[in-house]
C-alpha cells in the first residue's frame, strides 16, 4: 500500500525531500505521491513524510 496527500495540502514542500524513493513530486493544485514508487519507507521503519507534514495531510492510500 502507498501513502497519498489529500486535499489539505499547502504546498510548502517539506515531504518531497523526504521521500527516499522520490515518489513526491510537485502537482498541479497540491504535492502528490507516487504509488508504484513508494513503499511507506517499511525498509526505513516508517514513513519518512508523514511525520515532516505540518497539515497531516498524507494518509494511507
């Protein structure tokens, strides 16, 4: 399963550098994510985005 930013994003950024496996990218109206490249971060114990989020807005897809 991936993670996905929903409608509550800000764009301040602060997710794309997380991501290890560069799967956030800047979209249109908001940042989004990747699903066949992210992997929740399970090899780095956790996700790398969620907890840099100053929204929560990136919730299990």
């Amino acid at each position: 399963m991936a993670m996905k930013i929903n409608d509550e994003c800000i764009n301040c950024g602060a997710c794309e550098p997380e991501c290890p496996r560069e799967a956030i990218s800047e979209g249109e109206e908001r940042y989004v994510i990747d699903e066949k490249k992210c992997t929740e971060c399970v090899e780095e114990g956790g996700s790398k985005c969620v907890p840099v989020c100053p929204v929560d807005c990136i919730v299990k897809a």
